[in-house]
C-alpha cells in the first residue's frame, strides 16, 4: 500500500530532489518487509527510472541496491538486471 502511492509521489515530482530523497527515504525503510513481486514490479523500476543528478540521490540509490542484493533478494536483482540490459541490448541493435 505504501510503496504505489510512493511511487505516485514521485511521478509526479520527479524533478524535486527533496521529494525524490524522501520517497528513496521510505522506500529504504520499508525494503525489509516487502515482498518479491512488489521489489520486482514497484521498487526496481521506480529506482531504474530515477534521474541520477544529484550527489545525495545517487549515494542514496547506491545505497538501496545492496539491500535488495543480499539474501533472499539476491536472484531478483539479478535477474531484473539481466532483463533490463537485454531489452536495452534489443533496442539498440534494432536500431
């Protein structure tokens, strides 16, 4: 419940990096209760989508993929950067 209405937060300012640090904030807060499909179908977009200008969102980005790395969030990293790059291979070599 918390995490799509995050994410809405930050659709609709992703251009503010005070807002942008609170929403990464309560998405590393919240982190340890999620479960699989909601890291998979909410956190790991909204964090591959978020602008990387700001030393403090990227030190707080880069800090948030650790903790999805670890333990039993492991092959769900992975595999969602091996998605990710494949698509974005694709892409490419269609164009």
């Amino acid at each position: 419940m918390i995490i799509p209405k995050t994410k809405q937060v930050y659709e609709k300012n992703s251009s503010d990096i005070k807002i942008v640090l609170n929403v990464l904030s309560c998405v590393e807060r919240t982190l340890d209760k999620l479960d699989r499909p909601m890291i998979i179908d909410e956190v790991l977009p909204m964090m591959w989508d978020v602008r990387l200008s700001d030393p403090e969102v990227i030190l707080r980005v880069v800090s948030e993929y650790p903790k999805i790395y670890k333990k039993k969030y492991w092959a769900t990293f992975y595999n969602y950067i091996i998605v990710e790059l494949n698509v974005e291979m694709r892409l490419v070599c269609l164009k």
